[in-house]
C-alpha cells in the first residue's frame, strides 16, 4: 500500500488581541489605517481596531510564523507593541 502525500492542515491560532502604542514623535498610520494594512495580509481574515484601548483584534489562519508576520507589520508601521494576548473564544 502507498502512502498518499495529504498537505499539511495549518495549526488555528485563537485570535489574539495586540494593544499598541503609538510613539508620540512619529508619522506611523492611524490605527485604522494601521487594521487595514494587517487586514491585507494573505492569512488575516478579520481585523477590529478600537481606537479607545488602542487594541487590535486579529483573526488568522496559520501559527506563530504567521502571528509574527503580523507584529512585524505592526512594528514597521511605527507602533510599538505594549501587549498580545490569545482571545478565547
């Protein structure tokens, strides 16, 4: 008997929250801008910002490769993250 090659499933990561800081000498984005920028990437599926807590909801399919992706997209945009977190659903 042969072995058939399946992909791989990708792990689901819960959503996380990331509450951000916006460093006060800076032209980062504003944060809706900021959501639209993480919304675009390949494995995000849904992106909430609230401006009052300055936190950001992220949905996405993959694992810590992919959730590093979206840090790093948060950091070049000039915030700074103050804290992630796994939303539990």
């Amino acid at each position: 008997m042969r072995l058939q090659n399946y992909p791989r499933r990708r792990k689901a990561v819960p959503d996380i929250l990331v509450w951000v800081t916006k460093p006060e000498e800076s032209d980062a984005p504003s944060l809706k801008d900021l959501g639209d920028e993480v919304g675009r990437l390949d494995h995000v599926s849904e992106v909430e910002v609230r401006t009052e807590g300055s936190v950001m909801s992220v949905s996405f399919e993959g694992d810590e490769a992919e959730q590093q992706e979206i840090e790093l997209t948060i950091r070049r945009a000039g915030y700074e993250i103050f804290k992630v977190s796994h939303r539990e659903s």
